[in-house]
C-alpha cells in the first residue's frame, strides 16, 4: 500500500469516527409528525383599532415574539416559519398540555397601565408593557402566585411621575383589556416595580409571566387552524419507518454482494458509513428529522447504490477487456465519475429551490436529501475506491471472479 493510499485510507476511517460520536452522542430531534404535539397556524388580520399594516416587517416581528413565547413556556424543538403573506406556522412537538399552550400562543398580551374613574371607567393608557424589562412569579404572604415585575430605566421614570401625580387614585392594571388589578396608589414609586394579583394558579402565573416577559403581539393574530398529533401515531411512524429502512437495507445488502460479489461487500460498508455521515450532519446542523426528512434519506440512499452500481458496471467491463484489477478499479472510477457527479449536481440544484421556495415538510425534505445527497457522493466515489484498493493491496485479489465476472467473459 503507497503512502497516498494510505492516508486516504486514515481519512475515512477519521470521518467513519467524527460521524459515529456526532450521531450516537445525542439523539436527532424529532419533528411533530414523529415525536406528537400541537400544530398551531396564526392568521395576521387587520385591526382597524390600529395603524400597524401587516407587512413583512411586521410579520418578523409577530415570529420574533412568538419565538420567545414558546421558550417562555419551555417548549424544546419548537419550529416557527412564515407561510404566505400573513399566516405564521407554528410547530410544538412533544407538547402535552396542547390546549394551554395554543391559547397562551394566541393572546396579543398587551399590557396596559391605566387610571380608574370613580365610576368605574378607565382613562387613557399612560404607560404599556413595553416599559417592562422583565416579569417574574412570586408568592404574597400567604402563598398566593402573583406576577412581580421591573421596568426599564425609562419606564420606571414614567411610572415614577405617574405615580407621584395621581396620589389617591386607583391605577389599572390591564392585559388584553381585561382588569387584572387596580391598587390605590399611596405614594410614589420610584423603583419601577410592583406586582399583579389576580387569583392566578402557578400555572397561569408562570403562562403571564411568561407573555410579559415576550412582549406583546405587534400585530393582531387569529388562530386559524390547530391540531393535535398524538405521541402514538409519532412512535407508529417511526416503527414503520425502521422496519421499512431495515427491509431495504437487508435487500441491498444482498443484491449488491450477489451481483458484484467484492465491490459488493465494500460498497454496503460504504452504505453504513453514508447513514452515519448523513445523521451525524443533521445533528451538527441542528435539524429536525421529519416523515419527509425520512422520505429524503431513502431517496440519497437509492443514489448513493446507484452510483456504486454505475461504477461497479464499468469495472466490470474493464475486466471483461482483459484489464488488471487494478487499471479497472481506476478506469471504472474515473469512467463512471462524470454520470454520477451530473446526477447529483442535478439533484442538488433541486433541493436548492425546495428550500427556497418551499414551506415546513419540503424544507426537511430538501435539507435530508440534499445532505444524503453529498454523504453519498464522498462515499460512492472516495471511501469505496479507498476501500477496495486497499482490500485489492492488502490480501492481493487479482481473480475477476471477486468482481463477479467469470472466465467465459473476458476477452483474450
């Protein structure tokens, strides 16, 4: 075995180690057609109480908030996206309290300082929510939630002259309209916090602490379509799907050893190498595996047998000529390079345009595919060439019988 053979050879074998951590050192996220949860979209609509028009500014925005809203409430691997002109899908896989979560997703959340008429009535809004720098839960004396919050330098100066100007009058304290609170004011409040109280439970407490702290809607937003998945459909597509994965596996396994006898086995090591590229990159990008995204990896996997096949048939052919292993190895690389590097060049421009112009599923789709696509190029065309040299070197094969062709083909 020469030197450059060699280190081709520790080149595999370091990416078959760095792609084996990435895809055992934590599981792939799943997305919510297999994990289960709530699938939420939210419709922007005009509000004629407001001048905000629903552009894409503020739509970015709306997804912003909303971003920070599903951490509030904890939720992991959420996915939240644009899907046409004014509609936000919003993702929760894994979610078990659906319904709390969709509604806390739902509000605007708008926060409202006001002063109370003695008749009942509210003024106008002095101050709103966007003064807040951040809100917490805490408990009064009696063990009762309540939500403390502090303002911003600037806020609490505003609400520090509010205060200190309305000694004596009751001061609202609004969310979405609705009177949350309405304490007299004593004295002023220089500090900037304060607290509501509302006979919240913990987890109601912990839902509008969670809204403050994200800000309000910057636009109005309906719910216009929600849906649960359950967590037993998720593990039934998964099951399916590694039964389907295994079934195929085994039948490549033994189509390719049947037919192409040596190149066959060294290609279906090449095969575990592919999937452990493929995953350990989806991990290190952070993407959500999805039924598409499943869909994808089968498809780079045909691809990547294919292009074994391809070249597999011009080494064939070489033999067939009378040719040495070796000259036919090189030559069936080389002949079958430039077909397999066109197909998946073709493919990779595809997958382009499914993520650019595609929504949610499509993106996994293309994303799946596009890498399956490259872990099978660098397999078909590097590691089983390197691979098979070194199998050729090390124990000398010379028979055209390895390469499933017999005497009676070659041309002498």
């Amino acid at each position: 075995m020469n030197n450059k053979l060699f280190l081709r050879l520790l080149m595999v074998i370091a990416i078959f180690g760095v792609s084996l951590y990435y895809s055992l050192v934590k599981p792939i996220k799943l997305g919510l057609d297999l994990k289960g949860g709530a699938y939420v979209v939210l419709e922007a609509v005009e509000d004629e109480n407001s001048n905000v028009k629903i552009d894409n500014d503020a739509m970015n925005r709306l997804i912003e908030v909303l971003n920070r809203r599903v951490n509030g409430i904890g939720v992991a691997e959420s996915t939240i996206q644009k899907a046409g002109d004014n509609r936000v899908i919003i993702e929760l896989p894994g979610l078990q309290d659906t319904e709390e979560a969709i509604n806390l997703i739902g509000k605007t959340a708008l926060m409202e300082f006001k002063l109370m008429n003695e008749d009942g009535s509210l003024g106008e809004t002095l101050l709103t929510g966007s003064a807040l720098k951040k809100a917490d839960v805490s408990y009064d004396n009696l063990g009762r939630p309540q939500i403390s919050f502090e303002m911003t330098t600037e806020g609490a100066e505003a609400f520090a002259k509010i205060t200190r100007e309305n000694i004596g009058r009751q001061l609202a304290i609004t969310l979405d309209g609705v009177v949350q609170t309405a304490p007299k004011i004593n004295s002023e409040i220089p500090s900037g916090n304060g607290v509501i109280t509302g006979n919240y439970t913990v987890e109601e407490a912990k839902g509008t602490a969670a809204l403050l702290n994200a800000g309000a809607l910057p636009i109005k937003a309906e719910i216009a379509e929600t849906r649960t998945v359950g967590a037993t459909l998720g593990d039934e597509s998964i099951a399916q799907s590694k039964n389907a994965g295994m079934v195929a596996i085994v039948l490549i396994w033994a189509f390719m050893i049947f037919f192409y006898r040596l190149p066959g086995i060294i290609a279906d090591l090449a095969i575990v190498l592919f999937g452990f590229i493929t995953f350990a990159c989806l991990n290190f990008i952070d993407a959500t595996l999805t039924l598409p995204g499943i869909a994808g990896f089968i498809l780079s996997l045909g691809m990547a047998v294919d292009a074994n096949v391809i070249i597999f048939e011009r080494i064939k052919e070489e033999l067939r000529f009378g040719n040495s292993i070796r000259n036919s190895i090189e030559s069936g690389f080389g002949k079958g390079f430039v077909a397999i590097f066109d197909s998946n060049l073709t493919t990779l421009i595809i997958t382009t345009i499914l993520f650019v112009f595609g929504t949610g599923p499509i993106k996994g789709f293309a994303v799946t595919l596009a890498l399956g696509t490259l872990a099978s190029m660098f397999t078909a065309i590097t590691a089983t060439k390197v691979l098979l040299l070194t199998f050729v070197n090390i124990f000398g094969f010379r028979s055209p019988k390895l390469f499933g062709v017999t005497e009676g083909e070659v041309i002498k």
